[in-house]
C-alpha cells in the first residue's frame, strides 16, 4: 500500500476512533505532528454533524432522552456504527438495535421501539412519490376483492411493538393523547402497533386499527384485497376504507390483470 493510501486510510479511521487522543495518537504516524490541530477541529464537526443527523431523525428520542444524553449517544454511535455511505442523512438505520443493546438505557426497553418507529417516518420523507387515482375506486364496487390491489402510500409499513410506541410518538409530536395517559399505558405494559405513511409530504403515523395489522402486512406483501382480509375478521372493511381513503394512506385501485 502506498503512503498516500495509509494515509487517507488512518485519516477515514481517525474520524471514527475512540476516544479522541488515540485517533492523534495514530495519525501522528503518517502527518506532520502540527496537522493534529486540525484533525481535533475536523473532529469535532464530524461529532456535531452527526449529532444533528440524528437529533433530525429521532426528534421524539431527543425529548425521551434529554439533549445532553443524546448528544453523548449520538458520539457513542458515530464510533461504534460509522456511516458507509456519504449520505449523513441516510445514517442512522441501526440506532434501534444500539439503544437495545446499550445497558444504561436497560429500564427504559420501549426506546428501542420508539427509535424504530421514528426511522420508519424518517423514510418516508425520501419515499417514492406516487399521485393519487381517485377514479379508481370505482373499482371497489364494481369487482370481487380477490381481483383488486389496494396501492398504498409511499413509504407505507406497519409495525408491533410490545409498547405504546404510536400514543408516545402522537403525544410528542401531535400533543395528544396526553403524556399522563402515555405513562398509564406504559406502567400497563399497552402494546400497539403503528402504521406509518407519508401523507402528501408530511411523514403520518397512528395506531393500528383493530384488525389492522395483519391486514396491511399482507398488502404490502402484495397480496389481494381478498386474500389480506382473509388475514384478519375483526377489520371494519367499510370504516377502513373510509379512514385509509381520508387520511391519504390507500391512493387507488389495481385491478389484477387476466382477471375475467
């Protein structure tokens, strides 16, 4: 390997390494000792930059954590879990599973979930576009549900948790419900399950429906309308519609082709 290429390799590892003066210890190897005034400046803006990147993604988190607590996450993750892309907004996928593992946050295990939850809103924004085919809906009427796919929102998921992981983020982000009746639900052990979806440009979640969940895991894995509500007796077909209709999360109607 060439010297230029050790050192752009131990300038890329400095940047991630932990703590800091073991970074300046092994970039000293290959620079001039009076680069390394730089390099800590260098440094410290990548730490800002990710703490922002994620402090974006996570907003709710941030609130649950504190400022200061997260900042210090944020660095921990930075270190431990670089970015492989140079997309610094596209970092940040796995906080779940590193809030999850991180023992100081052990008697808080619904944080996990909350991170997941955001990260899936946070997709949304950048989701493909996709217009609405008001026209149609006719088609719901006029043909048997096993004929029809459901097109659903861009960035459309539904996801379970354990948790109130949807009434904690509404109360954060939406002010309702309140954060005394969140605490109820968490002291309870209340699972729900969100459904998430970009409303126009606005990034959407709520709690599932009864009956939901399985209903919309099955459309999202392309099955029909009829074979989805096979999934599930205790969705309200007709106030789904209504809801998903209303809200911008169902936008049309395909019917299958080769259907008689």
């Amino acid at each position: 390997m060439s010297q230029l290429a050790q050192q752009q390799q131990a300038l890329l590892a400095s940047l991630f390494d932990w703590p800091p003066d073991n970074a300046i210890r092994k970039i000293a190897l290959y620079i001039d000792v009076t680069w390394t005034r730089g390099l800590k400046v260098y440094q410290s803006n990548a730490h800002v930059l990710a703490q922002r990147s994620l402090a974006a993604a996570y907003p709710v988190l941030v609130q649950l954590l504190g400022a200061d607590s997260f900042d210090a996450l944020a660095r921990d993750f930075w270190h431990r879990c670089p970015p492989t892309c140079g997309d610094v907004a596209q970092w940040g996928a796995d906080l779940d599973a590193f809030v999850r593992d991180n023992e100081q946050l052990a008697e808080e295990p619904y944080l996990a979930d909350v991170a997941s939850l955001e990260w899936a809103l946070h997709l949304c924004a950048s989701a493909a576009d996709c217009e609405v085919d008001a026209m149609s809906f006719a088609l719901l009427g006029e043909h048997d549900p096993d004929e029809l796919h459901p097109l659903l929102a861009p960035g459309a998921v539904v996801m379970s948790s354990a948790w109130p992981v949807a009434s904690i983020l509404s109360a954060h982000r939406d002010q309702h419900p309140g954060l005394d009746e969140v605490g109820q639900r968490l002291r309870a052990g209340v699972g729900e399950s969100a459904v998430v979806w970009r409303a126009g440009l606005r990034p959407t979640q709520r709690e599932a429906l009864p009956g939901e969940t399985p209903v919309l895991s099955a459309l999202l894995k392309g099955q029909t309308l009829g074979q989805a509500l096979e999934c599930s007796a205790a969705l309200d077909l007709n106030v789904w519609l209504t809801l998903a209709v209303q809200s911008g999360l169902l936008l049309g109607v395909r019917r299958t082709r080769g259907a008689p």
